[in-house]
C-alpha cells in the first residue's frame, strides 16, 4: 500500500487533503486512481487507511477508512544525533539512515575542521527535510523525524536537555559502558579532519562524555549509521 504524508490540519475524522506536491506524485508518478487504497500519516505517529474519492489538478481528496497502526512503531528511545557537517552528498546519506534507524532529531554540526561552506542554509535545510520525508514514507515511520538548522557545539551542548549527551571521538575518550537504561541521549560527532582539541575540551568541561570506540577505522558518515544502530539495540527497538 503506497504510503502519502498529510500535516494534521488537513486531517479530519472521516476526510484527508494532500498537498499538490503529494497529489502530482499520486497521479503522475504512481498513476492511482479514484477507488484505490493508500495509507496517509501525519507526521505525529497516527496513520490512515484511505480511499481515494478525487484527484485534482492541485490536490487530492482522500477518504477515511480506518485508523491504522504504522508498520515502524517509533522507538522509546528518544536519539538526538548531532553530527558535523560533511561534503557532497554524506550528508544526505546521514539523514536517510537516520531515519530508517528510528532517531528523533537530527542537528547538523558547524565545528571547527568542518570544511564545508552552507552557501544557501534554507535551501540545504529542505532538502534534508525533503529527504527525511521520502524515507519516511519508504521506512513505515509515521513520525516525521526533525532535522533542525546547524548548531555550533557550543549551543548545542549548552541546549542538550538528554539523560546522557556523548561526544564520539578518535581519542581522549573512554569506553563505552553505561550501568542504567537510557530513555534519551544526544550523540555528537565530529567532521572528518576530526575534532580540535578546545571542542573536546569544551564538551568535557559541560558534562559530555568522551567515547573512544576501539577496533576498525570508520568514515565520518559510516560511524554515525554505525553508532547509531548500536545505541538503538542497546537502548531502543532493534532487539
């Protein structure tokens, strides 16, 4: 069943209305018609059964069948990954996985080796929220995982309100053991050049803890799937 994403104001109890880039996907790409079963969710855990009523040139009427519930259950384990910013598509990649993986929030990290020029910020912004839509709808998720704008380090220590906030470095740190179950964690990782030493400094100085991870040398954007996977397994679903 083709999955399609509606905001909640366009939700009532027995009608659904997709947005005109939803309803040109529906017809143009898919080619559904009028009678056809689709799943619909609102981005805040809920999903719908629907049948399709009207297809129009800017948007398309759906009707309610039943509440359903989602294939992805959402994981109790709330994950805040905050990995620095990387060239080309890596990045796009790190939201995709994010997703699939069940985190929360995703906040790219402006720090100091990170070569990376943002040019058009809102623009870049999009296209990850875009990204993080489609795997949504891929994934069976029916929340709508948050990509928010960079951060640097700085505020984004000073805002971390996690049970635990975890600074994965390629040294200075500790091993990874944690002795209590851990209902929230915020996951910070560094750019490729690897972090400078006053940004391991300051994270230890507000509480974060150092985690060195021993074995395989890992690429940026290959330690944040990885890590990601692990915390969620240790701490979330993935039995």
């Amino acid at each position: 069943m083709y999955r399609f994403y509606a905001q909640p104001e366009n939700i009532t109890p027995d009608k659904i209305t997709l947005t005109e880039d939803e309803t040109r996907h529906l017809r143009d790409v898919l080619r559904l018609r009028t009678g056809d079963i689709v799943g619909v969710f609102d981005g805040l855990g809920r999903e719908y059964k629907c049948s399709i009523e009207a297809i129009e040139k800017r948007s398309s009427l759906l009707t309610v069948i039943d509440e359903i519930e989602p294939r992805s259950p959402e994981s109790g384990f709330e994950l805040t990954l905050a990995p620095a910013l990387l060239k080309g598509e890596k990045f796009d990649l790190i939201v995709q996985k994010a997703v699939e993986l069940g985190v929360t929030i995703v906040i790219p990290l402006k720090t100091v080796r990170c070569d990376v020029k943002l040019g058009d910020n809102a623009k870049r912004l999009d296209r990850w929220r875009r990204i993080a839509l489609e795997a949504t709808k891929q994934c069976g998720r029916a929340s709508l995982m948050s990509v928010m704008e960079p951060s640097t380090l700085e505020s984004l220590i000073a805002k971390a309100v996690a049970d635990e906030v975890i600074m994965f470095s390629e040294r200075e740190g500790e091993e990874f053991t944690v002795s209590s179950e851990l209902r929230a964690a915020t996951a910070i990782f560094g750019p490729e050049g690897g972090w400078d030493d006053s940004e391991v400094e300051l994270a230890r100085q507000n509480g974060a803890r150092i985690v060195t991870l021993a074995g395989r040398i890992l690429r940026a954007e290959t330690a944040v799937v990885a890590i990601s996977a692990i915390l969620q397994h240790r701490f979330g679903d993935l039995k």
